[in-house]
C-alpha cells in the first residue's frame, strides 16, 4: 500500500469516526440545535481538526443524510429483488420505506429534514455525493415504474421520473404526519395508522394502473 492510499484510507477512517459521534449529537440534541463544538467534544477532536474534514455543520450534516440514503438503498433493493411484475414492486418499495422510517427514524428524519428544510450548501463537494446517493434511491423506483409500464401493470402515460417524485413527496408526507400524530390518530380518531398506510398503498394501486 502506497502512502498517498494509506492516507486516504486514514481520512476515510477519520470522516468516519467524526460521522459517528455525530449521530449520536444530531440524533440526541437535533440537527437545529446540535454544534460543531459538541461534535467536536464528542469524537474527542479540537473544532480546528474537526474543520479540516468537515469545514461546516451543514457538511456533517449532509454526510449522515447520504448514510441515511445509503441504507435506504438498500432496503429498496432487497424490497425490488423479491417482486416481478413493476406494481409489485412499487408497493414493495413503499412497504420499505414505512418500514425504514420505523426501524431507522432517526436516518429518516435526517432524510426527511432535508426534503422539507432550505439549507445553504456551503460545501459543494458533500452536497452532490448526498444528491448522487439520492438519485441512486430514486433511480431504483424510476426502474421499478419503466418495468410496469413494459409489463403492462402499470399505465403506460406516467413520466416515471415525475411520477417517482409524486410517490416519494407523497409517502414521506403521510410518513411524517403518522410520526407526528399517531397518539391522537390512535386515541381520538380510533384510527390505526397502519391502516391509513394500506390505504395509501390502494389508493397509489388505483392511480398508477387505471386510466
């Protein structure tokens, strides 16, 4: 191993270990509050080294989104990788994501702060590794959309790269307002949340298949 790959490989550790403590600073503290200063404290780091792998809390910060959508990835891979026909595989993908924002809530609130928050990108180098690893989670249902409108289970009028950002805004809305909710839902509505989800998944079936 050459030095300037056991360099790199020290760095990589290093942004590593600095994302680590940071998860557990954002997730404990919240991304408005959380510093840099307790980031710093919490990988045992000065705030000067701390700034020579992150130059801004909005880099750390888009660091652990692109986390975040990595493991998503891979819930919509394993998800596409059980069902043939394109409409199973969109509900499957929604079945993942749900599923994701339970198991993971804290990845999906990182996801979901950025969809929803305006955040200047004062690092353009991280901002587009978290925008690559975004596209690489929506490629997966564009994929999944094309399939069903070649296998006929799906209408064949859609824009699938349209139509991904439709179900995407869509299923992190009512994600979110469930997160939000679910004790009134549950208590005052007699609601079950998951059934406003299967709901939504029927409702997402009739759309994508009847003209």
């Amino acid at each position: 191993m050459g030095i300037t790959e056991r360099r790199e490989r020290e760095k990589e550790r290093r942004k590593n270990e600095i994302l680590n403590a940071a998860e557990k600073v954002f997730f404990t503290r919240g991304i408005a509050v959380a510093t840099m200063d307790e980031v710093a404290e919490k990988a045992e780091l000065s705030k000067g080294t701390l700034y020579l792998y992150f130059p801004s809390k909005q880099a750390v910060y888009f660091g652990l989104a692109e986390r975040a959508l990595i493991k998503l990835k891979q819930f919509f891979l394993d998800a596409v990788a059980q069902k043939k026909s394109g409409i199973d595989k969109i509900r499957a993908i929604g079945e993942a994501y749900y599923r994701f924002s339970k198991e993971h809530r804290d990845y999906f609130q990182t996801i979901a702060h950025w969809e929803t928050t305006e955040m200047e990108f004062a690092d353009e180098t991280v901002m587009m590794q978290c925008h690559e690893a975004g596209r690489d989670v929506q490629e997966i249902v564009v994929k999944a959309l094309t399939t069903g409108m070649q296998d006929g289970s799906i209408r064949n009028d859609l824009d699938p790269v349209k139509t991904a950002f439709l179900l995407e805004g869509q299923m992190t809305g009512l994600i979110q307002m469930i997160s939000r909710e679910e004790k009134h839902l549950k208590m005052m509505d007699h609601i079950d949340p998951q059934e406003l989800v299967e709901l939504f998944y029927e409702m997402t079936y009739q759309s994508l298949t009847v003209k």
